[in-house]
C-alpha cells in the first residue's frame, strides 16, 4: 500500500470517526462516542505511517 492510500484511508477513519464522535455525544452513548474517538486516533496514525512512507520514497 502506498503512502497516499494510507494518507487517504487516515483521513477517512479520522472522519468517520468524528461523525461517530458527534452521534454518541447526541443520543448520549458513551459508548459510541469513545469509538468515534479511537476511531480517529486510528486515522491519524494511518496518516503518519502515509507519510513516513512518502518520505521514504523520496530519498
């Protein structure tokens, strides 16, 4: 997998995480709202494993 898709799948996670987030926090599940939360942190790691990826390229 290429950097960029990581960087893509990242942004994804990280948004669909926060949609989560916003769900939880309006039907009042704290439940779901610590997913949407982990689910961005998930998104932000696949991030920077995109962009080390990317770094590493072009040396």
């Amino acid at each position: 997998m290429s950097g960029k898709d990581d960087k893509a799948k990242g942004a994804a996670n990280k948004a669909g995480g926060k949609v989560k987030e916003a769900a939880g926090k309006v039907t009042g599940s704290d439940k779901t709202e610590a997913k949407g939360k982990a689910q961005q942190v998930k998104g932000e790691g696949q991030k920077a494993k995109g962009g080390v990826k990317d770094s590493l390229k072009k040396k």
